[in-house]
C-alpha cells in the first residue's frame, strides 16, 4: 500500500499513532464545517443526539461544551478511536451525558425514533451502503427530527490525491436524490462554495412522508 492510501485508509478507520496524527489533521482543517453542523443542528435543552464516525470525540467535546443540557451518543467503527473519545470526554461519559459505542450506521441496535438529531461530519464516503444507511438514519430519528451531513464536495475531492482510493465520492444532487428516496427532505447548504455543504435531512410528518 502507497503512502497516499494509507492516508486515505486512517480517514476511513483511523488506528494507532497515524490515526491519532489523521483526527487531528480533521480537527484542524474541518473547523469551519464543526461550526457550519452545530448552526444546522439547532439543539433543544433535552435533545437526543448522535454522532456517526466520532473520531476522537472532539466535536462532541464541543458541542457538549456549548450545549452540555442534552444527551449524546456515538457510534464509530474505529475501536482505538472510541477509546480515544472516551479518554477526550471522560467527564462527560462518567456522567452519563455522552455514552460511546462501536458500530455501523447501516445497522443499529437503537429503537425506531429515538434520536432528536443525527450528525456526521466527512464520514459519508465511507458509508459501505448510503442507501441503507440514510434509511437507518430515518429509522432512528424521530418525526420532525433533522440528519445533518456534512460533506466535501466530490469536485474538491477529486483535488487530493489520498481520495483516489476508498473514497466513495458523492455529487450533491446524488445525496439529494437518495435521501428522498428513502423519504427525507433535503436542504443544501454552502459552507464553502464548491468546496463544503451542509445536507440537512428531515424526517417529515407521517402524512409526508414517502
């Protein structure tokens, strides 16, 4: 394996020292789009929220710091990364605030509607099924409740070259277009134009929905 696959392949699991080095290099360069995501999440006081492909925990270090009355959750397929965020958000998880766990998105152990708002940030291109992932998503959340994705376009990756392998690479209409299909409405919007969206996914009232 390359050395630019090996740095596509940390994004997509990261593990041991290259992934701690690979989630730090996102917290830096992501920064723009953690705040574009925690705008588009509106939280409540009491919300239930999700966080797919967690990292090392530093977005919900920041958004319990900001919104610490809610409750969170993760779920992330990289096991050196749940000990990671577990480490970040220590307090929080003793707590009982955040509870961290490994999984997939694509299948769930959580009940039908239990979630307020689910949120990713760059994890989509690492989805092993998006159509059966965002339907899992709609499951969980609740009626009325909001799926925030937020991606790099597929023209700005096309501009890297570590995304030349194992990066499932979307056009923006493409994720529109799957998420209605699994009966979501979808709201696009630019962080960095040409560069970085926000999808908003909502799960409309039972008479909308598809």
């Amino acid at each position: 394996m390359g050395i630019t696959e090996r740095i596509g392949a940390q994004f997509r699991k990261p593990t041991g020292l290259g992934g701690a080095l690979s989630t730090f290099v996102m917290n830096t360069i992501n920064r723009k789009q953690y705040a574009a995501t925690e705008r588009e999440l509106s939280l409540m006081p009491g919300a239930r929220v999700l966080d797919v492909g967690y990292g090392n925990g530093f977005m919900l270090q920041r958004l319990i710091a900001h919104h610490g009355d809610c409750e969170y959750y993760g779920i992330e397929i990289s096991r050196d990364m749940l000990a990671a965020a577990s480490k970040r958000n220590e307090k929080a998880v003793s707590s009982g605030r955040l509870r961290l766990s490994f999984g997939d998105i694509v299948r769930t152990e959580f009940e039908d509607g239990f979630f307020d708002t689910v949120y990713t940030v760059n994890t989509v291109y690492f989805w092993d099924d998006l159509e059966a992932g965002l339907s899992e998503v709609k499951r969980i959340i609740k009626v009325g409740g909001v799926f925030v994705n937020t991606v790099y376009s597929r023209e700005w990756l096309d501009r890297l070259s570590y995304t030349k392998k194992g990066f499932a690479k979307y056009r923006l209409d493409e994720l529109q277009h799957v998420g209605e299909r699994c009966g979501l409405s979808v709201r696009i919007v630019p962080i960095a134009n040409g560069k970085s969206y926000c999808l908003v996914y909502v799960k409309e009232c039972k008479g909308r929905e598809r």
